[in-house]
C-alpha cells in the first residue's frame, strides 16, 4: 500500500500550493520547514521539506 511520498523543495509552500491545487488535493498540515498535501486524512500524502541549497533539476 502506498501511503506516500517525501519530496524536498527550496520553496515548499509553494510546491504544496501547486500539488494541492493540480491534484484537487487539500493542504493538510504546514509548519516551519515541511507541508503536506493530502487526499483525504488517510492519505495519500505528498510530503514537502525544506531543503536549504536545493536546485531543482533541469
């Protein structure tokens, strides 16, 4: 069973607000450093953390 994924991002509330809105997901949970995006509160989850000097790949 999948229960979700971890991703790292520079700007994570960002990242979240992108999935959640693409996905019709709803932003379940925001704190300094980490968001998580979710389907329903069962999951499943995108998990994004902040990750200072990340580069997105190109």
């Amino acid at each position: 069973m999948w229960w979700g994924t971890t991703i790292d991002a520079s700007d994570l509330g960002g990242l979240a607000k992108f999935y959640a809105e693409l996905l019709d997901w709803h932003i379940r949970h925001e704190e300094p450093g980490t968001s998580v995006v979710a389907a329903s509160p069962q999951g499943p989850f995108f998990v994004f953390q902040q990750a200072d000097g990340y580069w997105a790949p190109v």
